[in-house]
C-alpha cells in the first residue's frame, strides 16, 4: 500500500483495470454524517479562509478557458454590431471609385478619348462632384486646333449612394518620341453631414511612341580641318493636326564658322519654320568650316519644337532632338602657310615693304594622289596687286591668284605617300596715301587644295580642302629727333659752337607719327651723358616728361597715339652742355640712342624703334654751319 501511495489516481485505476486479480464485484460505500462543531471568533475565520482555498483550487484550466473565450466572444459581437448599425455610414474618399478607359500608348499629335468614370461606394450621397483634369503645356483643343488646351473641369451633379457617373474627356496631346505623360484627375464633392470639401486623386499614365516632329540631319561625317561642309536638316510633321510657330534650335560646335544658312536663323541661331500642315516637310542648310586637330570630334545638336509666340527666341516645347558627329582628320594634302617665318593663324606683317610667303604640301595619304592643284587667292584691302609674284606659281592677275600645278610644279603630277613640296609667293602692303587712309588693315590668303586619289571602290575620287589665313597689317609708329640751339620752345644761351668750360644749352625736339592702327602706351626713353646738364625746361608741362638724376634717363611718356596721325605728336625739353678742354675739336654726344615702344591695339604686337645717339652737330637747326659742331 506504501508504493500506491506514491501513484496518482490515475495511474491507481489503470492498475486495478489492468490487474487480473481485481475484484469484479462492485461495494457501494458507506458514508456517515457527522455534523462540524460551528466556528465562533477566531476559529470562524479561519474556517472561512479554508473555504475559500479550497474553493480556488478546485477551478481548473478548461473552465478558465471557457470563461476567457465567453468573454472574447462578447466582445467581438458586440464591436461588430457596432460597426453594423453605426460604422456602416462612415464617408470615405476611398469608396469613390475613379476608372479611366483610354489608350496607353499615343503618336503625339494624335486626340486621346478618356471615357472617365466616378463610382460613390458611400451609404450616402455626395454632393457637387466636379471632375477636373490638368494637361501638359503644348496640348490642344480637338475641336479648335489653334486654341491651346491646360485644363479641363465639369459639374456631374451628384451621385447618389452606389450610383456611378461617366464623363467622356477629349484632347489632342503632343509630347517627344518615349516621353512619359501623366495626366492628374481630380474629383471634388462634399456630403450633406459635412461642409467639408472632400478630394479624390487618380494619375493616368500615357507613352508617346512618336514626336510630331520628326528631323533628319545629313552631312559629311569627316572632314579635314579648314575644309567646307555643309549640314542638311530635314523637318517633317506626324501630326494629324497643322502645328504653328514650329522652330529648329541649332547648336554649333567649337571650331565651327557659319558662312551661310537658308533660311536665316534668328537669334541664338534659331530657325523659326512657321505653320506645318500634317505631313509637310522643310529642310534647313547651314554650310561653313570646322578648325581642329587631327581626330578631333565635333558634334552639331539640332532640336526642333514650338515657340510660345512667331517673335519668341526659345522654343517653349521641345519634342525632338538630333545630332550629327563630324570627325575632323588630318587633310590629305596637308598645307602651310608661312608669312616672314610666321606660321600661326594671323601673322603681322609691316608695311611699306616686300614680304614672303611660303607655300609647303605633303601628301598625308597611305595611298597615291594624282593632279595635285594648290591655288592661293589674295585679297584685302592692304594688298598691292601689282607685287605679286610668285616662284613654281602661276600669278593670274585677273582674280589675283597664285595657281602651284604640275604645270608649274611637276612633283604635284604624282603625289608618292609622304612626298612634299613648296612654292613661293612675294607680295607688299600698299604705300603712302593709299595705306595712310586704312584702318585695321588686313591681307587674306584662302588656299585652295585639290587631287586624285584612288578610293577603296579602286575609282579615282575628288578630294578637295581649304584653308583661310588672314595677315594683320602692323601700324608704323615713327619717332623724329632733333637738337636746336636758335630755335625751339625755350630761348637756349651760351656760346655755339661750343667753348671749354662754358654751358651751352640746346633743345631736344622729339616727334611721333603713326599710319594704320592706333597705339597705346607709347613712350620714348633716352639717356644724357654726365657731361649732359637736364634743365629742368620742358613741354608739354603736364608732367609726361620725367627725369631720373639717378640713371640720368629722360622718359616721355606720349600714351596713346591715334592712327593716320597727320600731325605728329610732338615734346621737347632742354639740356646744358658744358664742353671739357680735352673734348676740344670733337664733336660730343648730347643725346644717346633714343628708344620708342608701344602696343598696337589692332595686332596686339609690341612695336618698338630707336634712333642714333645725337651730337652737337645740329644740323636740324636752320642757323647751324658746319664750323658750329666743333667745340672750339
């Protein structure tokens, strides 16, 4: 019995159904009353206490779980009844249904149908609905073409619960080839238990498969640098509808020089195109050079769209966009042009006196060129024709053209890879009055190179190139000193000729002149010998002349110069000369080497000159005789 006291009842039961010795009969028990002594004070309490533990722990988990469950149930029923009678007339935005039926995908300029519909979920009706879309810039109205279209707004009244209205919305869109449209929708209502406004959005979404304008650009896709090309564009409308004030946005690379463009463009290089009806097609040609090195890319942008206005200078809608890559390479008959030595862009050159060009050309092919031709043109209205000449040239004096050929030149017969050759152009400035009445004068030399090569197709082609190079005249700034004792700004003193230690004075007279362009900063520096005394007398007094005692330098600084100077700008200042015993029968120097520079503001080159130092034989004074010079 001591190890069944240790089994639960459980486990005691399943032994005695299990065990074959069990007792199939079955006793009732006897049970006996016996009535509890009632509690008084203290021991009523306690009594009371046990009841109530003995009553708790009697409750077990299921019913602990029933009773939670019951409770959760409840709950639950009660929260939906509520929401049934009472939560079911709550409005809400999100049971107004907006449906849109309409295409997806569009060729802009097409008409776009949207069938739009607005569905009230609501248990009550809303008020005032008004549908209202907005468009993007350039779209027009289908009914009137010419009458641009930004928004679109209808009263539908209103919708009563579970009802649905449909409105049908129509607009003629534009937009370039791949763009994404997006058009907003808007239904604004209100309810009758509210004074609210309440807001219902929907985007719909749109491609544009292609642009109404449609541009082709051809041209050369390379060209050698200096070498005319022309670029061809073509503008044709897919629109279904006419477009207005449609424009070409041209965008010129870097090395690019127009020459010419039909039609004219406007500012900024735009090109106004006018009205296109539905299918019309225009073209644009823009011809000019390119400069650059050797594999250098340039690329032409051309944009086409419509402008707000036929004055406008921007386009306000683009739709399409084109562009034209243009490799340079190096020429096939590679030119310089050489001027005194001077191979760059715009040499200078003086005037008044014989200048030398060099021609030199060498075949840059890896393939045979046949009938080489160089021809140089000349012009400007600085050129002497009648100086022209030319070696291994033929100078045609009818459009003043130096023409290099085989005729002249037999190695431009057959141009081996790599074979070179030159020739040689002597020409002059004008002179006198016919320079003296130019400004800014220049020389053009437009070179010209064509031949024969043969192509990959293994037939001769024609290949052809040019150049332009523009000679700069230089002005000729001119300074004229002279020494006078009996004449000039100051009364000079003291013996002449000269005598030993006695002071004679003399005036220094300087003079500038200047031909085609105008000089700034132009100034004259010289140096006095110590014997040389500077007085301190001088004109213009307007401080211009200045005199350093400590290197015994006179500086006038004459600043700027205007060109065609008939009267020559002129100063003065005085010195004292007090001969020595030992310079005696000599002829001193008064003035050393005179020193002019300035800037010409046309060729932005520094020119600069100098005269001989001066003695006291003064033969600008008209009193001097030869006996004067001496000191005595």
């Amino acid at each position: 019995m001591a190890q069944n006291d240790d089994l639960s009842s459980l486990e005691r039961v399943r032994q005695r159904l299990y065990n074959p010795q069990a007792q199939t009969g079955f006793e009732e028990p006897h049970l006996t009353e016996e009535r509890a002594t009632p509690a008084t004070g203290w021991s009523k309490l306690r009594q009371k206490e046990y009841v109530e533990q003995a009553s708790g722990t009697h409750m077990s988990g299921p019913v602990r779980f029933f009773i939670i469950a019951f409770v959760f149930f409840i709950l639950t029923a009660g929260g939906a009844a509520f929401y049934l009678i009472w939560g079911g007339r709550t409005v809400s935005t999100d049971n107004v249904i907006i449906t849109t039926e309409g295409p997806t995908t569009i060729a802009s300029g097409d008409t776009v149908p949207l069938l739009i519909t607005i569905e009230n979920k609501n248990p009550v009706a809303i008020r005032a609905v008004t549908l209202s879309l907005d468009f993007p810039e350039g779209t027009k109205d289908p009914v009137d073409p010419t009458k641009p279209l930004s928004n679109y707004s209808a009263d539908v009244g209103d919708i009563q619960p579970g009802a649905k209205v449909e409105e049908t919305v129509k607009a003629t869109l534009f937009g370039s080839e791949g763009q994404q449209v997006s058009l907003p929708i808007k239904a604004e209502y209100h309810t009758d238990s509210s004074s609210s406004v309440f807001v219902k959005d929907k985007q719909y979404g749109l491609t544009v498969t292609t642009s109404p304008l449609a541009l082709t650009v051809t041209s050369l896709t390379q060209v050698s640098a200096g070498q005319p090309v022309t670029v061809d564009v073509s503008v044709r409308s897919n629109a279904t509808t006419n477009l207005d004030n449609v424009a070409v946005s041209a965008a010129y690379p870097f090395g690019f020089t127009p020459s010419s463009a039909t039609p004219t463009p406007g500012a900024n290089n735009l090109f106004a195109l006018g009205t296109f009806g539905p299918g019309e097609e225009k073209h644009i040609s823009i011809a000019g050079t390119l400069s650059g090195e050797n594999n250098d890319e340039r690329v032409f942008t051309f944009t086409a769209g419509t402008l707000s206005a036929t004055d406008s200078p921007t386009l306000a809608t683009s739709y399409t966009s084109k562009e034209a890559d243009i490799l340079i390479t190096k020429p096939f008959l590679a030119t310089t042009l050489t001027i005194n030595h001077d191979s760059t862009d715009s040499p200078v050159i003086q005037s008044g006196i014989n200048q030398q060009a060099l021609v030199t050309w060498v075949n840059t092919l890896s393939s045979q060129l046949t009938n080489g031709t160089i021809t140089v043109a000349l012009s400007g209205d600085a050129l002497d024709p009648t100086s022209i000449g030319a070696t291994d040239g033929f100078f045609r004096s009818s459009d003043t053209t130096v023409l290099f050929s085989s005729e002249t030149a037999p190695g431009l017969a057959s141009l081996q890879p790599g074979d070179t050759g030159n020739g040689i152009i002597n020409f002059s400035t004008k002179k006198g009055a016919a320079l003296q009445a130019l400004r800014n004068p220049t020389i053009t030399f437009k070179i010209s190179v064509a031949g024969q090569r043969i192509g990959e197709s293994n037939v001769p082609e024609n290949i052809s190139s040019t150049i332009t190079r523009v000679a700069k005249v230089g002005t000729n700034l001119a300074l004229s000193t002279k020494i006078v004792h009996s004449i000039g700004s100051f009364p000079n003193t003291g013996p002449w000729p000269p005598v030993p230690n006695s002071e004679t004075t003399y005036t220094v007279e300087y003079a500038l002149t200047n031909t085609v362009n105008s000089v700034a900063g132009a100034k004259v520096v010289a140096k006095l010998p110590t014997y040389v005394r500077f007085t301190g007398q001088m004109y213009p007094s307007d401080g211009s002349i200045t005199y350093n005692d400590s290197t015994r330098t006179v500086t006038w600084t004459a600043g700027d110069i205007p060109a065609g100077t008939a009267t020559p700008v002129t100063a003065s200042f005085q010195i004292g000369f007090t001969p020595s015993t030992s310079q005696s029968g000599t002829n001193p120097v008064l003035l050393f080497a005179q020193e002019v520079d300035g800037v010409d503001r046309f060729t932005q080159a520094q020119i600069s000159g100098s005269l001989q130092e001066l003695t006291t034989q003064t033969s600008s004074d008209p009193a001097y005789v030869r006996a004067d010079g001496a000191v005595q």
